[in-house]
C-alpha cells in the first residue's frame, strides 16, 4: 500500500480541527461578557456608551 502524502506546507489538520472549535467558544464567551456588563450598567441606572447617529435626510 502505498502512504498518505504529508503536506509540506500549512498547518496539520488536527491544528485546525482544535482551533475551530476553540475560536467558536472565545467568541461565545466574549459575547456573553459583554452582554453581562451592560446588564450591570443598566442595574446600575447608566446607560452604555452607544454611538448615535443622525437619520439620513430624504
């Protein structure tokens, strides 16, 4: 039989197989944190810096 072929070059598939899943759960818990500060500000009667932006004119 002959062997796989081992690419030469870019990361290993199982680099990539970990960093996919890795980066969905960063992501979910960036989200969540954020989420949680701007309950606490609103508990706290403040409002979160939001940039507002004028309606466009017709």
């Amino acid at each position: 039989m002959t062997e796989d072929p081992k690419p030469s070059r870019g990361m290993p598939r199982s680099l990539i197989y970990v960093l996919i899943p890795l980066g969905f759960v960063l992501i979910i818990g960036f989200l969540m944190l954020g989420g949680a500060t701007v309950n606490e500000l609103e508990d706290q009667g403040q409002t979160p810096d939001v940039l507002e932006t004028e309606p466009a004119e017709d």
